[in-house]
C-alpha cells in the first residue's frame, strides 16, 4: 500500500499522454490519497433538486467514508447534513431517499429539524445545550436545478460555473419542472479513474455501442472533445441557430478544463438517445423550440457527466466505493406533468442509456482486469481520439500534485 508521498512520485513519473501506471488504479494507499485529495475536497453532484420537490423529501449518499443526507427544508432550501447522529454517531436515514417532517435518529429518537438543528433529546439533563448538537453541514449549492455538495473546509470556487449552469440549463427550464422518470445504480468492478477515462472518449463507442452509435456521432470533431477551435461547420452552424433563438449552445469551459459545456446535435437531425432516433417523451421539458437541437453535454470532474435534451435529460454520477469499485448512477428526468404510457414509454426513454452503461461497464472492468496483470505497461492515448482523456489525466495529476507536494512554508520550517 503506496503512502501520500510513494502516490506523488508514482504521479511525477508518469508520461505525458500516456495511460498512468498500475499502482495508480489499484493500489488502497492510491484510492485513499484520491479520496483525501480530489473526493473530499472538490465539488461534487449529487442530485437532481427534482428529486426531493416537497418540503421534507431527502435523499443519502455514501461519499468514501462520509454519509450525507440532503435535505428540502419547509423555506424550500435545499441542505446538505453528514448523515451522522450527533449523539452516538447513528445514520439518521439508511435509505436512499425518503420524506419526513423531522430527522429523527432510529437508535435514541434524537430529533433534528429539516434545517439541522436539535430539536428534541430525551432525558439529557438540565445542563444539556440542544445548540451545540445541529447536524453538521455540508456545503451544498443548487445551480440549475443540479445539487452539488462539498466536503472540504474551503470549497473551491464554484460561482462562475453556478452562473453559467444557470443560463445554459434555463431552456430546460432549469430542471425545476422535472421528475425523475427513471434511476438506474450499478457498480462496474473498475477503478473510478478508469470509469472517467472512459467516458471522456468515443474512440470505443463504434465497437462497444451499436444503440447509442444510431444517434450520438463517435467523430471527436462533432462531439467537441478537443475545444471550440475543432468543432466542425455542422456545430458552428448549430451553434449560430441556438444562439438566434437564444439557446446557450458554445463551447464554455473551466480554463483546467475541470468542466465543459456545449449543446451538440446528434447526427442525422436524431431527436434524442432512442432507437427510433425520434424524440421519447412527447411534451418537451423546458422552452426549446425543435425536436432536434441536440444535447447539452456537461461533464465535471472527478464524479459527472450529462446529457440535456430536449424531451429528457440524463444525469450520471459516479462515487468511489474501492480501488476497483465504482458506483454508477444514472437518472432519467422528464417533464413533471409528462406522464408514463401516456407522453413517454420508459423502455424507450431508457434503453439506449441502460445498454451504453451495461457495455460501459464491461469495458471498464476488463480494462481493470488487463491493468492489474503485472504484463501492463501505459499506453498512449491517441491525440485525436482521446484528447478527452488527456485532459482529465492532466487535470488528476495537477490537484494530486498540488496537494500532495510540501507547502513551501513546511519547507521553510525545515
Ligand atoms: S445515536 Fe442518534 S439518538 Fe443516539
Ligand atoms: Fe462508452
């Protein structure tokens, strides 16, 4: 098992472009180290705010080894707790959502109210200070509709990206009139840096995706992946045709490239992921005018990536469970009103998705499997085709690197 120092010099090491070395995808020091580092000190997505519309409506997550609880409070607030029992330490909630008018502890009854505070201790004493035993926050911000937690002392900024999620997801009527139409969890056997890489390249999409390929181009130059400067005449053009109906559409990202955004059409003028190529869901989510403008692509890391449609849109969120278990989560949102059998079919709506995570899943785990045979040696990424991934291996190594390196003033002590 690597320590935080043996991390960082197995990172220094690396080849630029290249995959990274065994170690870093396996090892428990490693995981541990991307926990410390990147999990518990970057934001993170965790739900769509749809998913719990109603005062009292929560929803849990298991970040490492951080439980967190994310509440709708009677203001309408939405808070993000550790789902920790100030008493004795109980999860509040076990569930992966639920509703209640108060948190209350199953172990002694403890009694908490939707905003954290104490309510409620049975037979504490006359001493006993119900104010010094609130839940403990997390920091936790609703930006489009999209919730996101953090669990560092010092979240890093997040205001620039909070604005822009605002206007680019405002056509889908920034998912407020939305309902979660369907949710799907699986957990691929692979580390959660293979799980990303993954993601962040379509050179394996013609071999792997015969559903998803009727729809979603696996050209890099008409899904963006390199930048604003290599979209092709079709995107600029879409873009121009978004921008006159005033659809925010660009390319925009975090200079680190840490996250991207930009509204892509699907090819052949396909409606959305189905294999009809035609649209899901019959009533369209926000205010975008056509049936074919495409996807709002947006990933962030290290934990999510999107899709924002015009009848639909698809949130994924993966969490970190070992060095070769990652958690998968997968959410279809729909118009609220828009009602199943009726506007949409679920098979349709979901079909295409549940088999790109299936053959996703199975690439990734047999890429853990090749990683781990002591035969593996980094290859490189194409410059081409997974310039995606270059990006987020750079961006890895960068905050590991920050993070990890002794701070000039511990080399002043010295
Ligand atoms: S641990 Fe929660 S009430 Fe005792
Ligand atoms: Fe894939």
């Amino acid at each position: 098992m690597l320590d935080p120092d043996q991390t960082l010099a197995r990172i220094r090491a690396r080849r630029p472009a290249h995959a990274l070395e065994r170690d870093l995808y396996c090892d428990p020091g490693v995981f541990q180290a991307d926990l410390d580092q990147v999990w518990y000190k970057e934001w993170l997505f965790a739900i769509p705010a749809a998913e719990i519309p109603k005062t009292g409506n929560y929803a849990t997550l298991q970040v490492g080894a951080y439980p967190v609880i994310i509440v709708r409070g009677a203001d309408r607030e939405i808070r993000a707790f550790h789902n920790v029992c100030r008493h004795r330490g109980q999860r509040l909630s076990a569930k992966p959502c639920g509703s209640a008018a108060k948190l209350v502890c199953p172990y002694h009854q403890w009694t908490y109210d939707l905003d954290g505070r104490l309510l409620f201790a049975r037979d504490m004493g006359p001493d006993f200070d119900a104010g010094q035993f609130g839940l403990k926050p997390v920091h936790c911000r609703n930006a489009g509709g999209m919730v996101w937690i953090c669990l560092g002392e010092q979240p890093p900024e997040f205001d620039r990206l909070q604005g822009i999620l605002q206007d680019y997801l405002a056509p889908s009527g920034l998912l407020e009139d939305a309902k979660v139409a369907h949710s799907s969890t699986i957990v691929e056997n692979g580390n959660w840096k293979l799980v990303i890489e993954n993601n962040r390249e379509c050179y394996h999409c013609s071999g792997s995706h015969p559903s998803l390929c009727r729809t979603y181009s696996d050209d890099p130059l008409m899904t963006v992946m390199e930048g604003p400067h290599s979209a092709s005449p079709e995107i600029l053009s879409h873009w121009d045709r978004c921008d006159a109906a005033g659809i925010a559409s660009r390319f925009v990202n975090q200079d680190d490239m840490q996250w991207r955004l930009a509204r892509v059409p699907l090819m052949n003028h396909a409606e959305s992921f189905t294999m009809s190529t035609k649209a899901a869901v019959s009533r369209r989510m926000g205010t975008i005018p056509w049936n074919d403008a495409g996807s709002l692509m947006f990933y962030h890391f290290p934990s999510s990536w999107h899709h924002f449609l015009p009848d639909h849109a698809i949130l994924f969120r993966l969490l970190p469970i070992s060095p070769t278990e990652t958690e998968v989560t997968s959410k279809w949102l729909v118009h609220k009103d828009a009602v199943e059998g009726q506007d949409y079919d679920l098979k349709a709506l979901t079909e295409v998705w549940l088999s790109t995570n299936d053959e996703d899943r199975r690439v990734v785990e047999e890429n853990q499997a090749g990683i781990r045979s002591p035969a593996y040696q980094p290859g490189p990424y194409s410059p081409r085709q997974e310039e995606g991934v270059i990006h987020f291996v750079d961006w890895y190594c960068r905050r590991m690197t920050d993070r990890l390196s002794p701070q000039p003033q511990a080399l002043a002590a010295e």
